[in-house]
C-alpha cells in the first residue's frame, strides 16, 4: 500500500484567503463549527459584512497528513479507502455528515 492510500479524512475544514493574501484554515467536527470558529476570529478585525463580501472561503476537509482538501477531492479519497465502512454515499462532494 502507498503512502497516498493510507490518507484519511480526519475533520470538516474552512480555508479563507483574506483581502491582504493571508490564507488561514479552520477546523472542527462540523462545517457549522469551522464557520463560528472563523467568524468569531476574524470578526477581531472584520464586521461580518467584510467577512461575506472580501473573503474567500472554500470548504473541505483535513487529510490524516494535515493537508486542506477540498469536497470533491475527499469524496475521492474517502471513497477511495472505503473510509465510510460501506456506508452508502452519493454524489461527489463529501459532507461531514458522512464523517460520523
């Protein structure tokens, strides 16, 4: 087995790029809990309306190697690996609700 088909899914992710090229990412069980994680930071130096308008976000996952995926390419991995245990899965985004 390569090192590529030992990766996991491991949690729910947020990736911004704020306005100044700065890029952060966000963790959690859920995408809700990455997107209170990340408005509760940000809003230190951004009201909500800037985090809406000049923020990037995308939505993924963290890998067992600690690398931001996003939910096109963790449905592949996950379903790559039977990660969800034979659990019936559709389309080709994955979800968190998949994870759990």
């Amino acid at each position: 087995m390569s090192e590529s088909e030992n990766i996991l899914i491991i949690c729910s992710a947020i990736k911004v790029e704020l306005p100044d090229g700065e890029i952060r990412i966000f963790r959690g069980h859920r995408h809700t809990h990455c997107i209170q994680a990340m408005n509760d930071e940000l809003s230190y130096f951004m009201n909500r309306q800037e985090i809406n308008k000049s923020v990037k976000k995308t939505q993924g996952f963290m890998t067992s190697n600690n690398e931001f995926v996003d939910r096109y390419q963790a449905m592949k991995i996950f379903s790559k690996i039977n990660q969800s245990e034979n659990k019936p899965l559709s389309g080709n985004k994955l979800y968190s609700e998949n994870l759990y």
